[in-house]
C-alpha cells in the first residue's frame, strides 16, 4: 500500500503541466524519471521477498529457485561501456597525422618489407659482386650495388601506388575504405618512393663521376634499361613531388593539379627505365588505375543538367558522405573538384545537392557565374564515390562535430537518419548531436540545409532526438533582422542534350567492372601472344645485332594494355548507354515553376530553418569545449565523427584517443589527414 501511494503520487507530479514547463536537460529528467524507477523496483524487490516467504513456508527446506532467478522479475543490468581495440583507435602523430592502430601495424609491416627486399637484394648482391670497369674497386661496386638495389626497393612503392586512387574501384569497399580515406596512402607511398629513386638516381651520379663513366648519363641502351629515360622520368618525378607538398598545394593548387597530370609521361619513362620485367609488378594496380580513369573518363563526356544551382538525377543511389567530382568547362576544362553531397538519395530520389564556398579562384569563378545572367552552365560529373554501408547508424548516440564548410557531409547523414526513422522499427540512434563551429553568424546559413525542400518544409519526427550546437566564433552578439541576408535559388535553363547523373555501370557496377577488368585483361594476353609469336620473335630471331629493342618491350606492353582497357571498357559503356536511351532516360524538359531561367526565386533555402530552430543553439564569442561535450556523452556506444580543419580534427582523435573515454568511436572525414 505504501507504493502503491507513492507510485501514484510520483505520476502526478511527472504529469503536472508544471513539471513540462522545468528545464528538459538530460540530468533532471534523469533524476525525476530515476524516483519513479526506484519507487517501482522496490515493489519488485517486495514482492520478490514476499514470493520467496511463501515459497518457503510451502516447501520447507526443499531447494528451490528465486523468483529473480526464474526471471519472474527482472535483475537490473548495468551498462558498460562497449570496449574498443587499441588497434582501432585514434592516434595523432606528426607528421602522420591521424592514424588508428591498425594502419600503424600496416606501415610496421611494410616498412619491414621494405627494408627486408634491401637487405636481401644486397646480401645477393655482394655475395655475386660484378666489377662494371676494369680497375674498379670493391667499394666503388658495392656503392653502385646500394644504388641499384635502392631503386629495385622503389618498385615496391610503385607496386602499391595506384590501388588508393583507383576511385570507382570495388576494392576499397571491400576493405571498408573509401576514395578519400585513401588519399594518404597514396601520398605517403609517393613520398616514401620518390624518396628512394632520388637515391637511386644521385648515387648512381655519384658512381659515374667516381669511376669517370658520365658519358653513361647520355646512354639509351639497345639491350638494356635506358639511362636518359630513367633521368628524364626522375625530373618529372621531382616536379611533381615538389609541388604536392601541403603547403604549396595549398596555396598554389593549379599549379599541383597541372604539374600532377605529367603522372603520364612519369609512368611511360619510368617503365622505359625499368623494363618489362618490373612491369609485371606494378601491372596489377596500373591496369585497375587505367581502367578506373578511362570509365571516369567516358562518364564525364556527358553534361550534367543543371537547375537551381543543384545537379538533379534520375534513380541514383548513393550513401551519406559521398562525393562527386564536378568539372565546369566555361571555368576550366581540366579541372576537376571534389565535393560532398549533401542530398540524400533515399529521401531525395529525383536531387543530388552539392554545397560549395566561394574560397580559391575556381570557386570564386563559380560563384559569379552563378550571380551572373547566364541562363545555363555545363557541368560534366564523375561519381558519386563513396562508403558502401551507413556505418553511422550501428551506434547508440552520434556526435557530428564540424568546422566550417565541414558540415556538408553531416547533412546527408541527418537526411538519412530522418529516412531511416520513418520506417517501422528503426534502428537508428537513439542521440544526434550537431556540433558545429562558424567564424561569421552568415555561415549559419549553412543549417537551412540540414532538412530537403520539395517545396514544403520537412518537419524533424518526433522519434529523431537531434540536438543543434552552433557556434559562431568572431561575432559576440547576434545579428539584426536587417543584417542577414536570405538564400536565394537561380533558375537555370538545361538544354535537350544534358542527361541526368547516373552510376557509372548502372546498379551492378561490381558485376560489370569485374567484367571489364577480367575480359580486357584476358584481351591483353591473347594480344601480347599473337604480337610475340607473329611480330617480335621473328624479328628477335633473325636479327643480326642481338635481339629485340630493350625499349620496344615495353612499348609493346603498354600499348596492348591500353588498347585492351580501352576496347572491352568502350564496348560495355556503349551498351549500357543504349539501354538508358532504350528506358527514355533522356531529359524531355523541365517545368521550372514560375520563375523564369536566369531569374532568383528569392528565399526559398530558408524555409527549412524554422523546422530546426526549436531544435537549435547558437552560441556566439565563444568556441565549442570539445572534450566536455564528448565527455558527458553517457551511452555505451558513442560514434564521434569530424570533418573540418586539421586542427579541430586532430583535438577530437586526440580526445578519442587511448586513455581517454572508451565509449567514443572516431572517424574523421577529410582529404588530408
């Protein structure tokens, strides 16, 4: 009875309509909630006492099981917290950046190989050392032995090169990475590579100008590697190099993009250099990479119908934070820039929505022919890439912590969990929190795109717990009504002939590249038989100054290779794109609503805001106090991701990190790391 008065007087009080009006943080409901749950689990624990008494008196001192035990009344279960692998988590070391246990374990290993094939090549080597001149000394052919063999270690680099570039690959997804994550692996092995040719090269000089033999700098050799395309390959190496540094690709990113497209002339003098034995080594990952860009290649031939400054498609399916490669001819043909989207294919079916911030020169280009009278812009598109599951919603709270234009891949992932959370028994998680940092109260436009808009506002479900943290860091008060200024749309005109963006290889792509790279790679070598048996063995056999052309190998090899990639890739595109125009995939017209091309539709961005306005803070003077925030998140399992500059990206691994809280699960989303 004494609960049973309890429990009733405790519900009044929740009830009241006073008690919905007290502050609705997470600790007082706790509190409040917790006297109800406590005053509950004491009848349990009565009545269990109660049952177990009679139970007694009934079977005197026969055994018997507790009610707990039989589960009548359930224990109370404490929840610990999910324990993550050290291997899996954060790291911040310089220059490295952030990095988990796993890749440090990975670059262990393959520094070992490494430094494994050195010693083996050179233990070979010295064992079976051959004298190049006569009167040569031991050491002066050891020291040409360690140049050499330097170069030979090279080659491993290469063969691991291409693989984290090759975008629309199904390899990375299969590993669980994606295109972007799996730039620093390209990087770090184009460092670490370059790094051992310049070796290679300066130790090769060295010896020249030791053993009076520079007249070797100027060979090209009929039955040998080729000294000149091996010097000429190195200069363009070191170009190339010199300007991917962050810095100067930072402040000079023309400059790197142009210099990084010798990569074709590099790869063709590097493979006169070496031959077609070391060929075959880096073959595997060079054919994925032609294959990769010619199909890359293929989709971008076609313009992008372009309206309100969006790219709309027709039945694209893509995850949250995807990214798309746009390239606008009338700002530069060659250029091609990465962007997040920030449409949601599932909620979204017929919009794909990129946000880009008027930075560097290509952008600023953008922007004022956006603003300008044009009535249409040619956009040709690459893409979208990007992960193969929605990781994100596996966990039982998300922190989404950004700074800046880094909240665009944030926004996919809220028009996910909104889709999601529609559908009968959702699994999604049961916290969203959205940190994110401005330097101007302007960038908060950047909210107004958190929800889609078809025309009517989407209003958050109420089974969504999204809480908005906005911080806007070099303004101490809020603006006036007067001050902000609203979004506008610009209507654009598309032209009969743009297409709507669709996968590369249509929904089976997996099915269709495995095709490709089987059947042009069976192509290649039927190819190079018939070349070898026919062509080059005849000549090989009757010729009168030794054998075939060193160099014409290699010519032979990478011409049929190409012509391979090139035949079986045009072919299945040909095929596939007569089956969209056979399904009518092709544009017929837009109805644009009353607004005219060319004209601004007005405020039509910023109706969404008010949807999340209730749902919003926003904080001015003042930056986010990361480690408190991650801190006070409670749950078992907290996913933590960050995407924005280096330096807040780096303070969240470093909080994720061994030794910190163990619940936190971190993923930073970025080019650079």
């Amino acid at each position: 009875m004494y609960y049973k008065n309890v429990v009733q007087n405790e519900v009044q009080r929740i009830t009241h309509p006073s008690f919905r009006r007290e502050q609705t943080n997470e600790e007082p409901k706790r509190r409040r909630w917790g006297s109800l749950a406590g005053c509950l689990s004491g009848m349990a624990d009565d009545m269990g006492n109660a049952a177990h008494k009679g139970l007694q008196e009934f079977m005197g001192s026969k055994p018997f099981l507790h009610p707990l035990q039989l589960g009548l009344f359930p224990r109370t279960r404490e929840v610990k917290p999910k324990l993550i692998s050290p291997l899996w988590r954060p790291y911040v070391i310089s220059p490295l950046g952030i990095v988990t246990g796993v890749e440090l374990a990975f670059m262990a290993m393959f520094i070992a190989l490494l430094i494994w094939s050195l010693a083996n090549y050179l233990y070979v080597s010295f064992g079976h050392l051959h004298m190049h001149k006569q009167g040569e000394k031991i050491w002066q052919a050891k020291f040409r032995s360690v140049s050499l063999r330097l170069g030979y270690v090279g080659n491993i680099c290469w063969a691991f090169l291409f693989f984290p570039v090759t975008r629309g690959s199904s390899l990375l997804p299969l590993l669980g990475l994606t295109s972007e994550s799996t730039i620093k692996y390209h990087i770090w092995l184009g460092h670490v590579s370059n790094v051992l040719f310049a070796l290679h090269t300066v130790g090769f000089v060295v010896y020249w100008g030791m053993t009076d033999q520079m007249s070797e700098m100027l060979e090209w050799s009929r039955t040998y590697v080729s000294n000149v395309a091996g010097e000429i390959a190195m200069v363009i190496a070191v170009v190339m190099w010199v300007t991917s540094f962050g810095r100067v690709r930072r402040k000079m990113f023309e400059v790197f993009f142009y210099t990084h497209h010798l990569y074709v002339l590099y790869i063709l003098f590097y493979l006169l250099h070496v031959g077609a034995d070391y060929l075959c080594m880096i073959l595997p990952g060079m054919f994925l990479f032609m294959i990769d860009r010619y199909l890359r290649f293929l989709q971008s031939q076609r313009n992008a119908r372009l309206v309100s400054a969006r790219l709309l498609p027709c039945g694209l399916k893509y995850n949250p934070t995807s990214i798309l490669f746009i390239n606008i001819p009338t700002i530069s043909k060659l250029q091609w820039h990465p962007f997040t989207v920030t449409s949601n294919s599932n909620l979204e079916p017929n919009n794909l929505s990129l946000v880009v911030k008027s930075l560097g020169s290509w952008s600023r280009k953008l922007s004022q022919q956006i603003s300008s009278s044009v009535d249409r812009l040619q956009v040709s598109v690459e893409g979208p890439y990007g992960p193969i599951s929605s990781h994100f919603l596996r966990h039982e709270e998300l922190v989404l912590i950004s700074g800046g234009s880094g909240i665009t891949p944030f926004i996919s992932i809220i028009r996910e969990i909104i889709f999601q959370s529609s559908n009968p028994n959702p699994q999604i998680p049961s916290r969203i929190l959205l940190v994110c940092a401005f330097k101007n109260s302007t960038d908060l436009a950047m909210l107004d795109l958190l929800l889609p808009f078809d025309g009517t506002p989407h209003p958050i479900p109420e089974l969504l717990n999204l809480q908005i943290e906005a911080y806007v860091t070099r303004e101490k008060d809020q603006p006036t009504d007067s001050e902000k200024q609203p979004a506008q749309t610009k209507r654009f005109n598309p032209a009969q002939s743009d297409r709507p963006i669709s996968a590369n290889l249509g929904p089976n792509a997996w099915l269709w590249l495995g095709a490709i790279i089987v059947s042009s790679f069976a192509l290649f070598v039927v190819l190079l038989g018939v070349v070898t048996r026919f062509y080059i063995y005849p000549i090989d056999r009757n010729a009168h100054d030794g054998s075939y052309h060193y160099s014409y190998f290699v010519l032979w090899d990478v011409f049929l290779a190409c012509a391979g990639v090139l035949a079986v890739s045009s072919a299945v595109f040909l095929v596939k794109k007569r089956r969209d125009l056979a399904e009518g995939n092709r544009v017929k017209g837009l109805e644009m609503g009353v607004s005219p091309p060319g004209s601004f539709a007005g405020e039509v961005e910023s109706v969404p805001v008010q949807c999340v306005a209730g749902a919003t803070n926003v904080h001015f003077g003042r930056r986010p106090d990361l480690k408190r925030i991650l801190m006070d998140c409670g749950a078992s399992d907290v996913g933590v991701m960050a995407c924005g500059p280096r330096s807040l990206r780096h303070e969240v691994a470093q909080i994720c990190s061994p030794g910190s809280a163990q619940n936190l699960h971190f993923e930073s989303i970025s080019f650079n790391w």
